[in-house]
C-alpha cells in the first residue's frame, strides 16, 4: 500500500494540504505519515538546556500530532493508517531520511499566494525547495484548493536533448493510468521561435513514448513560461499540472528553478513536481 508524507506546521495551509492529502489517501487506497520538522532552538544555556529544550519541544508537538490524527481518525476521514512524528532539524534532511526509511511514496504541502517577492522568498521556500531536493513526486497545493476527482491533467514537457535518458514520461505515463485521466502534453517556446530539427525530433520521442495513452498535444508561445502554462490550465480546466525538476534546461532563458515557484503560487491547481 502507498504511503503520503505530509509536513506538517499547523498552518492554515499546512491544514488544508493534509485535508487534500486525506482525499488523496482515500483515492490511491494509502496510508498517510504527519511529520513536524522543528528547527534546532535557539536558547540561553545559562537559563535552558539545549537539549531539554528539544525534547519539551518535540513532546508538544507530538500533542499536537496525536490530536490531529485522533480527529481524523474519529471523523473516519482516512480509509487507511495514519502516523505521526515530531522531529528537531533540517527540513529537506529529515524529509529524506523519512522517504528512505518509511517507503513514501508522494509528499503533499501547501503553499499561500503572496504578491511580494519577501513573501514568496520565505513563505514559499520550504515546499518549493522539498520540491527541488526530493526524489519522489511532490504534490504543492495551493491555498483554499479542494480535492477533486482529477480528470485532467497537464505535463509541461520541455524541449531537452536529455529526454529519452530521463524517467520523467514513465512517471508521467504511471501518474496518468492510476487517475485514469486525459493527458495535455504542453510544450512553452518563446514568441518567434521557430521548431528546429531537434525540437522535432523531442515531438516524435514523446508522442511514441505516449502513444497507448490518450493525450493531446500543444505547442504554446509566450516568454512568461508560468503564465502561458496558467492561462491555459484554465482555459482546458485542468486539475493537475505535471513539471520536472532538473538542475539544467534547454531553454535556459524559459525554464528555470523560478518558473516551478511562480507556478507553485499562481496555479489554481495542485502543482505535482517529479525528478528527472
């Protein structure tokens, strides 16, 4: 059976993502693990031990846990198990450890939409950073965004001459059949650009790899990769968007580690990141 890691900060956001998580459990027939992260205090020996200040810590915040769970539990919202953890350290550090030792399958976090740069730089950085570090798919879901069945989905395939040695369409192909869904494949170029003889042959790749799932494909323009892939997510009302995070890309000037945190914050709908 899957397992759905949620981080947990007792959030406004951070709640709704573990009620999205919920349904998202119930609807892959998975457990769910809440874990808290806490960063190492910061205290006066003279006044505080360290160490004791970590184990009151994590004591409160496993309460905090416990009650969660037991209210789920008691409302019989999750079908499968529920667990829970309270660690003290680095967020991406203890996450991957957690992957490796509990058999996660997904991660689901919540992100708030801010219109400043300050707010999205410190309010933003932890999902789209466990995003970038994980190595297995990440859902991002945005503030007030209710579960729904996903019938449609969208994979924002870049033109990069990695392709065929990346396991990114597999994933996609497996994500895909477990919704039973209709697939948009969505290629971003920038205005006046021309499809070159290696694009075109990415184009070939993509559509023999996905040729015994239905999909349809769009070659779309514009220089904001975030806007033209948000524009279109509501103009074809699709409930799930497919990206890839890579350390390099082949539009330089377009896909960038700023794109999948532009997309975290102005999709209206879950964001689900996958390595490479």
């Amino acid at each position: 059976m899957s397992t759905i890691l949620v981080p947990v900060d007792f959030s406004e956001t951070s709640d709704n993502a573990t009620k999205y998580a919920i349904e998202l459990a119930n609807h892959l027939s998975a457990n769910l693990t809440l874990l808290h992260v806490d960063s190492i205090p910061l205290v006066n020996n003279e006044f505080q031990d360290l160490s004791m200040a970590i184990v009151n810590n994590r004591e409160n915040y496993l309460k905090l846990l416990n009650e969660k769970a037991d209210d789920i539990k008691k409302e019989k919202k999750l079908r499968g198990e529920i667990n829970y953890f309270a660690e003290t350290g680095d967020l991406n550090n203890t996450i991957g450890f957690f992957i490796k030792e509990k058999n996660i399958d997904f991660i689901v976090m919540g992100v708030s939409g801010h219109h400043t740069k300050i707010g999205k730089f410190v309010l933003g950085s932890n999902a789209v950073s466990v995003s970038r570090e994980s190595n297995i798919p990440v859902f991002i879901i945005p503030k007030d965004c209710q579960f729904k069945k996903i019938k449609n989905i969208s994979y924002a395939s870049e033109y990069d001459a990695g392709v065929e040695e990346y396991k990114a369409l597999a994933q996609v192909k497996n994500i895909n059949a477990i919704f039973g869904s209709q697939l948009f494949v969505i290629h971003v170029i920038p205005a006046d650009h021309l499809i070159n003889e290696q694009e075109s042959k990415i184009d070939d790749f993509v559509e023999q790899k996905l040729n015994q799932i239905s999909h349809r494909t769009f070659i779309l323009t514009g220089n904001n990769v975030s806007k033209t892939i948000v524009d279109f997510i509501k103009a074809h009302q699709i409930d799930l968007v497919i990206v890839e995070q890579k350390e390099h890309s082949f539009l330089q000037n377009l896909f960038r580690v700023s794109t999948t945190k532009e997309l975290a914050f102005n999709s209206p709908v879950p964001l689900l990141t996958i390595p490479n």
